[in-house]
C-alpha cells in the first residue's frame, strides 16, 4: 500500500507540464532560484513552470557554508525530495560534478529523478567545486567531463529527465575552450548546454548562435553576466534563464532590515519593511489541512 506522502508526489507529478514540452513552446522559460520549503511554495504559487533548485542557496540557507563542493548527495537529494514532493512546477536540481567518479554520476542522476527533479544539471569542475561566478575554479579534462555526460544521459530512465550540461571554462581557458566543451556535451547527449560566467552581451550572442540545443543562462545579479531584459536574451538564443540567487538575496535583505529594525526598537511596531501577511502565510503552509482534519477526527 502507498503511502499518503507517495501520492501525492505522484498526483503532482502528473500535472507538472514535461519539462521538453515546455522548451519547445519557442518563449523564455524562466525558473527562479528556491532553497527551502517557504521559497518553494511562494514561487511555485506564482505559477511558475519551472523552478531552479539552486545549489549555491540550498548550501547557504541549509547549511550556512559556501558553495564550495562542501555538501554532499545526501544534503542536496534531501532537499530535493522535499521540494519537488510540494510543488507543481517541474525542479531543475543543481547536481555539481555529480558528487565523484562515473559511478556516482549514475547514483546521483537515478537518486534526482527518483526525487522527483524534471532535470539535473552537472558541471565539468575539479572536486571541490566553487560556484561559477567566483574565482579560482579549475575543470577537469574534457574527455572525463564529456564521459560524464554519456554515463548521465544513459543512467536516466526517462528520455523527458533532461541533462543540463554546465561547463566553466570560459573563466579560465576563454570562450573558444567553453564551446569546444559545449559542442562535445551535446555530443555525448546532453539535452540543455550552460556556458557558466559569459562576461558580455557579444560572448552570449556567440553562444546563442553556435548550438541548436537548448541554451540556458544563469542571471546572478552582481555576478560576472550581463542581467538583460527577457525579450533581449530570447533574441541572443537562450531558451531557459535560472536565477539561482535572487529570492535568497532579497529575503536575505529583507531579513536584515527587519531584525534591525528589531533590534534597534526592541518592538516590531512600524517596521518600515513590508511583511508576508500571517493569514496568508497559513494559507500557503496548508493550515486549513489541519483544522478540517481536526474538526472530522478530534
């Protein structure tokens, strides 16, 4: 017998719209950044179809460590299950270099899809990675990276759980390596291409006309890519823009101004920031859930 957890994972799973369906409808997909359960439930509220499980904010909200190779596949599948389970947008799951060596890259791609992820995205870093738009990363060489890929995509069990390709090059060995990179992931059977840390509007033009495949973007506000309008990176090629760090930054200034406030007043009288309202905020967590199971049972 199922229990009441496993039905109703598969019961939103059913209404999730196929993640390559929605990247065919020729408009930008775009899926921002969630990191907890609060996040994933706001956004997904908002009728997003995708969301992006960002691996940088899981880490700093779970964890409070940098995004620095320091979790490991049994923080982030965790994190994953319990996200994917609550919403009904489908979760591209951020899944580093795949956690080790090629048997891992199998375990990590069968454990995401088994959480419920529409696709996992892996990257062609050393162990211990860092996150792109910081420096100091190093790649391994491109045959082991691109050996990577293969073992994912024919690890997967479903054609529609995409592989999300990520290669960091272009920081340190420039945008011709990145592209070497990118054309032998699409060849090894990559689904989606991420060129990590373009630093112009010419660089992602040049990316955006070199692969018929998906193309994704990462819009990290303060990062090293240019932060353009939805229309502008749709024209350059992109197909899917993440925003892997934009709620954490603003709840994380929200939070700030908020406890200052607090602390300086010692009363949450008058704050000048504006607060989720409590009503709603029982709403989104499914309080009503309790008391009508209240009233019928207690």
């Amino acid at each position: 017998m199922s229990s009441p957890g496993s039905e109703e994972t598969a019961g939103r799973a059913a209404i999730r719209r196929s993640l390559p369906d929605l990247l065919r409808q020729g408009r930008l997909l775009a899926a921002p950044g969630v990191f907890d359960m609060v996040s994933a439930k706001l956004a997904d509220s908002q009728g997003f179809d995708a969301l992006y499980m960002s691996g940088f904010a899981v880490v700093a909200s779970h964890m409070g460590l940098p995004d620095a190779g320091l979790a490991t596949y049994s923080d982030m599948v965790g994190r994953l299950q319990a996200i994917a389970g609550s919403v009904k947008a489908a979760v591209i799951a951020d899944g580093d270099t795949g956690f080790g060596g090629l048997l891992n890259v199998e375990r990590t791609v069968q454990g995401y899809e088994a959480a419920g992820a529409a696709a996992i995205q892996l990257e062609d870093q050393e162990f211990p990675k860092k996150c792109g738009h910081t420096p100091g990363r190093r790649v391994i060489p491109l045959e082991e990276a691109a050996r990577k890929i293969a073992v994912a995509a024919a690890s997967r069990r479903s054609k529609d759980f995409l592989i999300v390709a990520r290669t960091d090059a272009r920081t340190a060995h420039g945008l011709d390596e990145a592209l070497r990179r990118a054309e032998a992931f699409a060849k090894a059977g990559a689904d989606v291409l991420f060129v990590e840390a373009l630093e112009s509007e010419a660089e992602m033009e040049k990316v955006g006309k070199a692969f018929d495949l998906p193309l994704l973007i990462n819009v990290v506000e303060g990062g090293k890519t240019p932060v353009l309008p939805a229309e502008r990176l749709l024209a350059l090629g992109f197909r899917l823009a993440i925003f892997p760090v934009t709620g954490l930054l603003a709840a994380a200034a929200a939070l700030q101004a908020t406890y200052a406030a607090i602390k300086a007043t010692g009363s949450s009288a008058g704050l000048a920031q504006p607060l989720y309202p409590f009503a709603d905020f029982t709403r989104l967590m499914d309080f009503q859930r309790v008391w009508d199971f209240e009233k019928r049972w207690a």
